[in-house]
C-alpha cells in the first residue's frame, strides 16, 4: 500500500515515487473458510437468538469480502442452507403441537420471529443482496428466499396446513359467535403471514368462504325460525356490519365482495319471500318507519327493490281492496283510502328514497283497486265530499277543509268512472245550494277549481253553471221585489224566493204533482209572469220536489217557525181549515202522488217533530190512519226543521241516478263510435275498439261496446264489410 | 240466331251460362247492351230482369190454379196444393230455394208478380218442368256458396212484415232446418242457448254471421278469439258452451 503525501516544513519538495509491490499481496489460505465460519456462527446465534460474537460490521465487511472475491454464489447458497435448516427445525418442533389454538399462537410467534431474523440476515448480507442477487434473475432476494422457505416448510406438511388453515377459520367462527376471547392479533398476522406467503387465495380463502356460506346459512334459517322478521332484520343489519368491519380488519381486500355476498344471500336473498311475506302487511299496517327504512336498505343492497315494489303494490291491493269491497262499511271507505294513501306517502318518503319507479306501479294498484267495485266508489267519493262541504260539518277550518279535499282529490284521480262522480256530485251540490245548505260558496267555488284543473272545464262547465243560475236568480230577484208593477199585485204576509235553473246544468227532477194552496198558486203566476216578461220565449216549469219553505204555526204552548219541504207545507195548510183528517181527504186535496204523499205524512207525524198525530200509532203510514193537529205540540226552540227527508237520499234517487248514467253511457258509446266512423269510413274491429278506449272516459266491458257496435248495425249506421267480418264500414 | 256473328255467339252462350236463360233472351239482352258483356250481366242482376221467355199467358195459368179466392195473392192454401203438386212436404228446405228464386218478400205467401219472377228465372212453363228441376235445386242447397244464400235469404224471408229482427222461435225453427242440411253439430246447443239465456228477437248480423262462425270454428270451438269481431252473442254462446264442458 502507497501514500502520498504533500506539503512539509523543511526544504524543497521531496519527490516520492510509488513502486510496484514486489510481491503480489495474496489472501490467506483459509480466508473463505474462516470468513464462512465467522458467519456461519453469526447466523446460527441470529436464529438462536443469542448475542453475536462480532460486531455487524465486522460481519457486514465480511460478506462483502468473500462477494468481493467472487465467492458471492458460495455463500448465497450456505446462507440458503442455514436458513433451511433453521425453518425445518423450528416448525419441525410446532407439528408436534396438536392443538390448534396454542400450534397458531405459537406460530405466530415463530413467523414473527423468523421475519425479524430475517431482517437482521439480510442487513448482514445487504451487499450480497444488492449485487449478486439482484444481478440473478432466478435467484429469490434473502427475505423473500427465507418466505419461501418458510412456505415449502408449510406446504411439505398437509397436515400443518390444514390445521393452520381450519384453526382460523375456526376463529373467526367462534368470533362470530360471540367469543370474546378470541385473539384477534393472532388472527391478523397469521392471515397477513398467508398473504405474504402466497397462500391466502389457495389455502385458507375457500376453506374460508365455504365455512361463512355454512355458518350463515344455519343461521339464517334459524334465526328466521327464532326471531320475528323485524328483530331478523336488526339482526342482518347488525351482521352485515360486523363482517365489513371484520373484513376489513383482517383479511384481504378481495375476500370484501365475495364474502358479503355469501351473507347478503345467505340471510337475505334466501329468505327474502318469507321476510316480504310477514314482515311487510306488518310495518305497513303500524307504518314502522325505521323497520321500513331497513328492509329498503336491505332490500336494495341485494338489488331485489322489485320485490319491494311488488310487496308495495299488493298491499295497497289488498288493503285498499278491502275498503273498496266492503260493503258494510261504505261510510268508511273513503276516509280509510285517504289514510292509506297518507300512509303510502309517508312511507314513500321517509323509507323508499321516494323512488321513481315506485310512483308509477303505486298508482297502478290504487286505480286497480279502487275500480275493483264499479261506479260505488265514485258515488262515494261524491258523498264524502258533500259531507264536508254540507253546512254543520264539525270541526276544521278553511285550511283543514281545504286539505282534506286536496286529500279526497288524489282518491278521485284514481277513479275511472268520473261520470258517475259527476252525476253524484251534481245531484249533492244541486242539494246543497237549493236548500242553502252551503257551509260557504268559497269553498265550494274552490272546490270545483281543483275539478277544473283535474279533468278541465268540459267537466266543471255545468256544475260552474248551476252556481250561475244561483247568482243569476239573486238578481231576478232583487228585480222583482223592487217592481212596483209587482208589489202592488202582492199580498202582505208572504215572501217568495225563486232560482231559476237552466235545464242541463241541474239534475234532472221527475216533476211531481200537487195542489198548491191558491196563495202560492198567485204568486207563483205573478213571478211567471214578470219573468216571461223580462225573458220572452223561455219556460218555466216549478219543480215542487225542491220547494222549501217556512211556515209559521200557532200551537196553544206558543207560536214557532217550521221550515219543511213544499210538500209538507201543502198537508199542513191543510189544517188551517180542519183539526182532523183522513189519508183519503190528505190525499184528494194534495193531489200528491202515493208514495210522496206517505213519505211527508211519515216526516211529520212519526219524524222527531212530530205536528201531526197518527191514528192509530203504527210504525207504518196506512190508507186508513187519521192525522189529527197536535195542539199541545211543544218544542224548547223557535224554529224547526222538518225538511230531513228532503236532505236524504232516498234509494230510488240513487238507482235513477246510476241508471242515468249509464244510460249517458250508452249514449256517448254510440256518439263515440259513430264520430270514428264518419271520419275513417273503414275500419277493422279491434283497431274500432282501441280507438274508442282511448276516448271513452269511463270504463265499459269490450262485450258492452260489442253490443253497442251491434246495435248501430242494426240501426243502419254501419255495416259488415262483404269480404271480411271483421271490418266495418261507415254507412252515411 | 244466324243473324250473329261468331263473337256475338260466343258471348250469347257465356251469357247463358251465367245468366241461366235461354239464348233468344240472352242475345237480345246483349243487343240492347251493345254486346258488351259485363253490362249485359251487371244489368241484369242489378234490375232483377226476368230472364226468361216463358209467355206471361202460360204462367198467367198456373197461377190461376193457386191463387186464393178473395184477393190477388197465393196464400197459404195455395202454397200447400203447390208443394203437393211438386210433391214436396211445405217443411221441406227446398221450398226455400223456391221462395229465393221468386224473391218472395214474406213467408206463406206469393205476389202474382214473385210466382212470375220464380219460373221465369228457373226457366221453366210448368209445374212438371219445375218438378224435373228439383233435383238440381236440392243440389243447390248442398254448395256451400249457393247455401250461404239460401240461409241469408231465409232471414228476410222468415221476418214479420215491418220487423227488423227475427222472432226467436222462428229463428230457432229455421236454424234447425237449415242447420239440418248443412249439419252444424252445434246446432242444437245453439239453439238451447239462445232459448235460455236470450229470449230475444235475433238480429240480422247475428244471423248473417251465425254462418260463417259456424263453418270458421270445431265442434269443440277451439282457436275462437272473443275479441274478434263476433256478434255478443256467439261470444256468450261460446263461454256458455265451455262452462257446460268444464261441468260435464
């Protein structure tokens, strides 16, 4: 070895000059062998865990000697050597361990162990690592050489393999159900261990998989057995969880999918019938909206949402369904919708993310099942809304009213006979307004807005009519006290009030006969009179049926004021003249047809107000009874109403007006098809009855537009076509 | 006839043969169309034009042996003396052919005017002559083309004066005569059911279309679409049938 060195304190400036050594320098003899051994004995303290005779850079230094000297591949394979026979020792050792819990502690402290002995190896021979191993393409790295071995050591015994792989999936077993004890630390780096030895996938994830399948499929079955379906639901919820979490905590990212899959099948898919099949009548009916919330969740993640849909729509059917068909409880029927779509709503929104594809076959089912029962439902629709607009109806202000029809109109849009809706409204409103029973015009006015808005003015255009006439006849009459042309033809004492109603707009009323009393006769001419004269050309028809009146009677406990039907008024006018009188008198002085004539005599003498006395007193008005003045007759209020029986709707008005309407019906039928067939001359069977589908607004059987196509062909307004059938053609 | 060129023979005999007639008639027919053809044939079926030459004389004779007493018509007496001459039962489907070629508007009587149309378009001078005919007019009644008229015609025929539909019995009594020569074999379910769950007078479509749905469908009436156009009535007919199968 030379040195050079430069400056100095004395004199001129040596010159050095650096031989050649004369002997070449040689290692010693036994410098491989005793530098092997040196770490031979470091590796052997490592994996015995005892102090290193040397220090590490002494031993560093060395393997980088003998890779310096090119003895590189001489010690990777003797460092190989030593590793092998350590790795065999060790879990040589652990196979002898029989139970599972303490051989996977154990080795994973040995795993442990030998990863840090690894470490310290490797740090020995970093250089080996970094030159001669990397340059080698077969050759492992030293860390991944001792996995290796580590995994050989493994593989070379099925029988540690199976125990390490069943012992923790055992584990995880017990974890699951409910030990607490369970090592989770253990459990973590052993399954790490297998990762990193490449022996997850092939090793322990089947046997893994296999086992979570089984363990949940017992359980679901038996917890569907033990637990209600909602506390089964709590329970998935809570297991799904759980697995996530645990998943996530120790074990591979790729088991995530597969393994919540198996638990999703395992404890819903599987079960998800039964679960729909009581669990959903059952949250519904109590609206349990957190269990709802879950189910949908549940539901969803396992993407079987259809199923939910379809539990949705069968039980709007089956509920619904029951209210529409059940004939007792008509009074009740359309509050219950009303409830059950409320009900239906809240769900929608707080459960069911107020899903789109929900709305669609929700509807479906409330117009499936509300059209279950014809033309009922639309009356009572009608009804309904007449009981809330009729005055005396308890409760609510403008707003809650105002709700409660924007309530009842969701169940209305549902219907598909709308004309019976009409009909039935006409004939309530008609009521309402004649007989001033109205709780306020603003209400009703608003009412038929929302109809307009509905189904357009085509529909509200006669009820908008019907309050014209009313404000029109207002005016007709302020006109006609005010005429002195008029007023001096009037006698004192008597007061009349006339709505003029157009034909068409109104109802139509069966005019019913009776003999008036000459006073209301007079007066009756002279409104007809001054009427015709302001509107030449019209006709006025009285319409006896609707005439309200009040009547003061003179009773020996006091005075009072009676508000009764026309009818009632003609009978009891009557009695100005006699105290008693026969039904056969009743009668020929009325002129009242039979069964009219019954129905006042039976309102005023077995009613609550009863001004009349029957005898004998038979629950029933006979030909031969007598009705005799009650004199004594006594009552706490002045003024009394008599007229019910004009307010209620008798069954026969009822039948006539379905009847009508579907007489209406048949009209528009034939209108219908005769329309089509003016404006396609030719037109094949089923392409005629699409087309009247599509314009009919209520429903009608296709044999009933058979008969109705029949009947025009025997009417002569169409005709088969020679060739075929089934193709008619318009005859004009 | 000599009279003719080759191509106006030609077309006297096509006549014929479509027409029914004998050639004098045809030809002057023809003559008076300018030898054309189709407007020879498409006005004589549009005018109901006797085909015939047979002498109004000769025909005025026959009828006198049938005409009733009291006014100018055959009338029930009369048609049966001349079905014995023909020696046909008066029940018999045949007389319904008869009826057709006389156009006769009403059942049980004959207008002097129809008793004319009826020999002249069969071509025939005599009650004999009709009688040798018979034969070819029973034929008739087996076409099934010829048979859709006699069955159509018997609707009209089989009406009371002013009456748009069929009273039933009669309908059910004319289905049973007819059908009994064409052999529906639903014929007399048919007729139970409109006995029993009808009662009604049939209309005309129904009747015109009772036909071809019987010759369309099998005895078990399978492939039959009630949505088709089918008159109600078959469509009730139909589900009343299979109700009745499914209970036996």
């Amino acid at each position: 070895m030379a040195a050079s060195r430069s400056g100095g304190a004395v004199g001129p400036a040596k010159k050095l000059k650096i031989k050649p050594l004369k002997i070449k320098p040689k290692l010693p003899a036994n410098f491989v062998e005793e530098t092997w051994s040196k770490l031979q004995k470091a590796i052997q303290a490592v994996f015995s865990e005892e102090n290193v005779a040397y220090s590490f850079e002494d031993l560093y230094r060395a393997a980088e000697d003998l890779c310096l000297h090119k003895k590189a591949e001489f010690v990777y394979e003797n460092l190989v050597h030593e590793c092998e026979s350590q790795v065999t020792t060790v879990l040589g050792k652990l196979t002898q361990q029989k139970q599972s819990t303490t051989f996977l502690s154990e080795l994973e402290k040995e795993w442990q162990t030998h990863c840090n002995q690894l470490l310290t190896i490797r740090s020995i021979f970093l250089y080996l690592d970094r030159t001669f191993v990397l340059q080698n393409s077969q050759l492992k790295s030293i860390f991944d050489m001792g996995l290796q071995l580590f995994r050989k050591q493994i593989e070379s015994s099925p029988a540690t393999e199976r125990t390490l792989s069943s012992g923790l999936v055992e584990m995880v077993t017990q974890e699951r159900m409910g030990d607490q004890s369970v090592d989770r630390k253990v459990l973590k780096s052993l399954v790490k261990m297998l990762l990193l030895l490449g022996l997850y996938s092939n090793h322990f994830e089947d046997e893994f998989l296999q086992e979570t399948q089984r363990f949940y499929q017992k359980e679901g079955v038996d917890m569907m057995k033990e637990l209600n379906v909602l506390d089964y639901l709590v329970h998935c919820e809570k297991r799904l969880t759980e697995e996530e979490e645990n998943c996530k905590e120790y074990l591979d990212s790729f088991t995530f999918s597969p393994l919540m899959k198996i638990v999703e099948d395992c404890l819903i898919t599987k079960h998800l019938h039964e679960i729909l099949d009581k669990g959903f009548t059952l949250c519904m009916d109590q609206l349990k909206i957190a269990d709802l919330r879950r189910l949908y969740t549940l539901c969803d993640r396992v993407g079987s949402l259809d199923l939910v849909k379809e539990s949705l729509c069968n039980y709007v059917k089956q509920r619904a369904g029951e209210y529409v068909t059940d004939d007792k409880n008509n009074s009740q029927m359309v509050q219950n919708l009303i409830n059950l779509k409320a009900n239906i709503d809240k769900a929608l929104q707080e459960c069911f993310d107020n899903k789109e594809s929900f709305h669609g076959s929700l509807k479906e089912a409330f117009e499936y099942s509300i059209n279950l029962r014809q033309n009922r439902p639309a009356e009572l629709v009608a009804k309904y809304i007449d009981s809330k607009l009729r005055s005396g109806n308890k409760g609510g202000g403008d707003e809650e009213l105002e709700n409660t029809l924007d309530e009842v109109l969701v169940i209305f849009r549902y219907i598909s006979g709308k004309d019976v809706f009409e009909a039935f409204y006409k004939k309530d409103l008609a009521k309402r307004l004649l007989l001033g029973k109205s709780s306020s015009i603003d209400a009703e006015k608003s009412t038929i807005g929302k109809f307009k808005t509905e189904c357009g003015s085509q529909f509200t255009n006669k009820l908008e009519g019907m309050f014209k006439d009313i404000d029109i006849s207002r005016d007709i009459m302020t006109g006609f006290k005010n005429s002195a042309q008029v007023q001096s033809k009037l006698k004192h004492g008597l007061e009349l009030y006339v709505n003029v109603l157009t034909t068409g707009y109104w109802p139509t009323y069966p005019p019913v006969e009776a003999n008036l009393p000459s006073e209301l006769r007079d007066y009756q001419d002279i409104f007809k009179k001054y009427y015709l004269s302001k509107h030449s050309g019209r006709r006025l028809v009285w319409q006896n049926s609707l005439g309200l009146c009040v009547v003061k009677c003179k009773f020996n406990k006091g005075t009072k004021e009676l508000v009764v039907s026309l009818f009632q008024t003609v009978v009891l006018m009557l009695y100005n003249d006699e105290d008693k009188l026969t039904y056969d008198d009743i009668e020929k002085a009325t002129g009242i047809e039979a069964k009219e004539l019954k129905r006042t005599l039976q309102s005023l003498s077995l009613g609550k107000v009863r001004v009349l006395l029957k005898e004998p007193k038979t629950k029933e008005v006979n030909r031969a009874d007598t009705f005799t003045f009650h004199k004594d007759f006594k009552a706490p209020l002045y003024r009394l109403r008599i007229n019910n029986i004009q307010m209620k709707e008798s069954q026969e008005e009822n039948q006539n007006t379905t009847e009508r309407v579907f007489q209406d019906r048949q009209y528009q039928v034939d209108a219908a098809i005769v329309r089509i067939m003016k404006s396609r001359k030719t037109l094949s069977h089923t392409l005629l009855i699409s087309e009247l589908y599509s314009q009919l607004r209520f429903p009608m059987k296709p044999s009933d537009l058979k008969k109705r196509i029949e009947s025009l062909i025997d009417r002569e307004y169409l005709e088969r076509d020679d060739e075929n059938a089934q193709i008619y053609n318009y005859l004009a | 006839m000599n009279r003719l060129n080759k191509g106006q023979r030609e077309k006297v005999r096509h006549f014929q043969a479509i027409t029914d007639c004998n050639e004098s008639f045809a030809a002057q027919i023809l003559r008076s169309n300018n030898w054309n053809l189709e407007a020879a044939i498409e006005y004589v079926f549009a005018e109901g034009v006797e085909i015939s030459s047979i002498k109004p004389s000769v025909l005025e004779k026959i009828y006198k042996v049938y005409k009733d007493k009291d006014e100018d018509l055959i009338m029930a007496e009369g048609i049966g003396q001349f079905c014995e001459d023909l020696g046909v039962d008066p029940s018999d489907p045949i007389t319904l052919v008869i009826s057709r070629y006389m156009g006769a508007d009403v059942m049980g009587e004959f207008t002097k005017e129809e008793f004319f149309r009826g020999f002249q378009r069969l071509n025939c001078d005599s009650v004999k002559a009709l009688k040798k005919k018979l034969p070819a007019l029973r034929k008739e009644l087996k076409d099934s083309h010829k048979f859709k008229d006699t069955y159509e015609y018997a609707f009209s025929f089989s009406r009371e004066k002013g009456q748009k539909s069929l009273v039933l019995d009669t309908a059910i009594g004319m289905w049973k005569l007819l059908f009994g020569i064409y052999s529906w074999p639903l014929c007399d379910q048919w007729c139970e059911f409109v006995e029993v769950n009808h009662k009604k007078a049939i209309t005309k479509d129904t009747w015109f279309q009772l036909l071809p749905f019987a010759k369309q469908f099998p005895a078990d009436l399978s492939g039959y679409d009630e949505n088709g156009a089918w008159p109600y009535l078959i469509d009730e007919f139909v589900e009343w049938h299979e109700e009745k199968n499914m209970k036996e």
